[in-house]
C-alpha cells in the first residue's frame, strides 16, 4: 500500500480540506457499518475524533478483491487510501473512493457485541472495554476531555497555579467518607501491636495510610504561600453507596484562595462554571446535539440557562424558611438545622426561582469543622451552588483562619490534634482569610451531558463490586 499522509476524520469534515479535494489521501479507523449492493459498496468510517462518519465508496468491481471487503463488517479496523470528492449523496460533503484498503483487524459479525445499534447503557457498561467505540460514549469522553482541557485554561488565564496534592494521605480528617486503605502488610499474617491490633508503625510508610478523600486540606497550605492554586485529582470513597451519582473513584476540582472572601468565593464558583459551560457551546457542538437528541431534549436549553442567567443567593435561614412556606410536602419535612436534600434543592432551583441558586451561612453543625464560624455563633461561611436536575453540584466556604476558633472546632468534633498539626500551624504562621470550593468532576459532567447515571460519564468506572475494566 502505498504511504500516504492519514487525515483525521475530524479535520476533513470540520476544517476547510478545500485543498485536498480530488487527491489522494489516507484515513483509518473502524467501520461502522458496511451496505451497499454487488456493484458499490459504502463504509461509514469512524476513527473517534469526531461524531461523524466519513463515508467511503467502493466500486466493487474495480476493486478487484472480494476476499478482503467480504471481512469488512462492522468493528473492523481498516486503513484506506483513496480520493477525497465532493459527496454525491446528502449528509455529508466529502467521501473517499476508495483504491486501496488494508485490513488492520476483523470483527467477527457472529461474535463482535457491537454487532447492532441500540444497545442498553446498562449492557454497554458490561462491555466497557469496548463501549468507547460508541456514538454515546465517544461524544461522552470527547466532552469529557474538552472540560477537563476548560478547567485547565480557566484557572490558567485567571492566575491560578496547579498544586498536586497527595493521593496517598496519612490523614482521615476530611471526614468526607469512608475511606481505602493502602498498605504493603501481609494480609494473612500482619504484625500485631501489644494489645493485638495490627501494628501499623511496620506498615510501609510507618502509620495508617489511604486513599485520598479530598485535596482541599493540603490545598490550603498551597493558597497560603502561591495565593490561587487549584487541584484536579482523583479521589476515593469506599462508602457502599451504589447510587446513580456515586463513585468509588472520582476526579475533584478545588481551586483555594488567599484572601478571597465568600463574595469572591462565589463570584468565582459562578464565573468558573458559567465560562466551562460556555465552552462546551462552543467547541462541542455536535456532540451535545447527539446527547440531548438521544437522552435529554431539554439539554442545550438547560446549558444555555446556566450561562444567561445571574445565580441567586441566599442564605440557608431563608431557604429554609422559603421551603417551610412553600405549601409542599416533601419527603424529607424541612426544618432548620437538617441538611437540604436533593428535592428541597431542586424545589428552589426548578420551581422558586427557575435559575441556579448559592446558599450561604449553613448551621455549623452540618458542616465541616474547616468552615469560618459567623459572628451568631450557630452558623458558618459555607456556599453551596445548587443547579436544576441534580441539586448541589459545589460545596464550599470561607476557612477559618483564627487559630483559637478552629483549634475549637477540631476539639469539638474530635478531630484527632495529631492528624491536622500541620493544618493547624498555618493559623499561627502568617494566617490569612481564604477561600474555596470542591467541585465533582462527574457531577458536572451529568450536568453537561444529560446522563442519568455517573457510571456513564467515566470511562472505567469503579463502584461496589466493579472493577473489572
Ligand atoms: P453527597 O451528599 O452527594 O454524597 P458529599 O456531601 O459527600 O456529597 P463532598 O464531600 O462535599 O460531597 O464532596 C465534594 C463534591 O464531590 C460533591 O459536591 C460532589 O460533587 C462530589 N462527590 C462527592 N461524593 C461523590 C461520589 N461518591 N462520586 C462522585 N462525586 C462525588
Ligand atoms: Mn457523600
């Protein structure tokens, strides 16, 4: 076969390709379907970096080689060279004519499970391994990457700096979940201490260690010396929640801010968004008009909402009070000091005011012992930002910063001193006033996608029982 420079399916269909047309070109990838008759046929070739196919003719008889089109069924992976012309047929403006084809990869029709279209998400999760070669998860890890390319450029034009916090933490003061030990100890024979628990202190890194439930306390020790720092990390939870918005293994945005308030604070959580949003709009298109054609007609409309409008914010004593007035019977009945859940969130969002909403000063007791306590002694600096369909999507605050008040709190809620020591001395190092929030990658990838379940926006999910890919 002849070396010819490959193009991406991509470029041809979505960049001016003006310059190639009628000269031979070269294009790869796996066929998505084959039709045709005994003089033509036509493969719809997809290589991923685009929704669309790039169809490709072959005249069957010129072609000289039953043997070879006969293996090109679906799943199959080709390479082609041919002539790239202006497309007879309508949807699309270019195909090939095919003059050569190299077989890379047979699909079998009689075993290849991706044989037929229209698939459950459910059996497609069976097959994860192979799911990617979908036009849902293709759009769905697509999307994926240009919002993980969108939060890097956000925080980079804005002057924040990309702090890699641990994965392996020798801490369990988060108090965020349950959490994954990590350790080299004999399983069948670990040392025992005395008392005849496991000695720890021979384990590998000399004490207990898990897996990372949260950045945000290290995140902190970077705010207070770079002023704006972000992480984007993995973190784990090893809570048995098999829900549609829970993973075992999630990715985690906190940016944290030297003297940033909670105004800044959430000027900046609705600005962050607002701008990610925006750029999907922009850059992913045709991909989000696959989404919202296949799972969620209301999809664009929703996005659109979110960049139009401005967030309201209240505080939780009025959300509450709001929800008490609202004649409505929920599930969870509303009053002050329990946390909102999921349908008193959307109730305020949806119904109340039809735009996302930030809640601010929640009781410090449904808090974590890092927020900055209010002046009433009963409340604390935390935000959250709650959106239509899944309710919170961010949850932040302002951090205490006065060594005494947080010293409290850690003692209050035992917290273990040993645990935070170093947390502790930022306080009496130079403190400052600062601020951030956490935002779940996933959970905003459902948002952004119309997918109902979190196992689908991630390429290799991990839950109870699944890790198999
Ligand atoms: P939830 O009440 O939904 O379990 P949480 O209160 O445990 O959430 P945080 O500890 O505040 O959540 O974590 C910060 C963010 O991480 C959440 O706002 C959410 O977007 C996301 N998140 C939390 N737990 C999970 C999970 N198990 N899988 C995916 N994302 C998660
Ligand atoms: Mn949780």
């Amino acid at each position: 076969m002849i070396r010819l420079q490959r193009q991406k399916v991509f470029d041809l269909l979505k960049k001016d390709s003006s310059h190639l047309l009628n000269k031979e070109i070269n294009v790869k990838g796996w066929v998505r379907t084959r039709r045709g008759n005994k003089n033509v046929a036509f493969i719809a070739l997809n290589d991923g970096s685009i929704i669309h196919n790039l169809q490709i003719v072959v005249d069957v008889n010129a072609f000289q080689n039953d043997e070879l089109l006969r293996k090109v069924t679906t799943g199959a992976c080709i390479s082609v060279n041919g002539k790239l012309v202006a497309s007879q047929g309508k949807g699309q403006a270019v195909e090939v004519q095919a003059s050569e084809i190299h077989l890379y990869g047979t699909a079998d029709p009689e075993k290849y499970p991706l044989q037929k279209k229209g698939h459950t998400l459910e059996f497609l999760r069976e097959i994860a391994h192979l799911r990617p070669r979908t036009n849902t998860f293709g759009a769905v890890f697509r999307i994926r990457h240009a919002l993980s390319f969108a939060i890097h450029r956000f925080f980079n034009e804005n002057g924040f700096f990309y702090l890699h916090t641990p994965i392996i933490t020798g801490s369990d003061a988060e108090g965020a979940g349950a959490m994954f030990r990590v350790t080299t100890l004999d399983m069948q024979n670990p040392p025992l201490d005395e008392q005849g628990k496991v000695d720890y202190s021979q384990d590998f890194f000399g004490k207990e260690t898990n897996l990372t439930v949260s950045g945000q306390l290290e995140g902190e020790l970077g705010a207070l010396a770079l002023s704006n720092i972000y992480t984007f990390g993995p973190t784990f939870r090893a809570e048995n929640s098999n829900t549609s918005r829970h993973l075992s293994e999630f990715w985690m945005i906190e940016p944290e801010m030297a003297f940033y308030d909670i105004h800044d604070n959430m000027d900046l959580a609705e600005s962050f968004l607002k701008y990610l949003i925006r750029y999907l709009l922009e850059h992913c298109d045709d991909d989000l008009a696959f989404l919202e054609k296949m799972y969620d007609k209301e999809l664009t409309a929703r996005l659109n909402m979110i960049v139009g409008k401005q967030f309201e914010r209240i505080t939780y004593t009025d959300a509450v009070e709001i929800l008490e007035n609202s004649g409505r019977t929920f599930e969870y009945p509303v009053k002050w000091g329990i946390d909102l859940q999921a349908e008193h969130e959307r109730y305020l969002v949806e119904q109340e005011f039809k735009r996302p909403v930030i809640i601010t000063d929640y009781p410090k007791d449904i808090k974590a012992f890092y927020m900055k306590l209010n002046d009433d002694g009963k409340t604390v600096r935390a935000m959250d930002v709650l959106f239509p369909k899944i309710g919170e999507i961010v949850g932040g605050s302002q951090r205490e910063e006065t060594y005494e008040k947080l010293y409290g709190r850690v003692k209050e809620m035992g917290i273990h001193e040993e645990d935070v020591w170093w947390y502790l001395e930022t306080r009496k190092f130079g403190t400052a006033p600062h601020s951030g929030f956490g935002l779940g990658f996933e959970r905003l990838m459902l948002f952004v996608t119309g997918m109902g379940n979190i196992r689908d926006v991630i390429p290799f999910p991990r839950a109870p029982q699944s890790a198999e890919f």
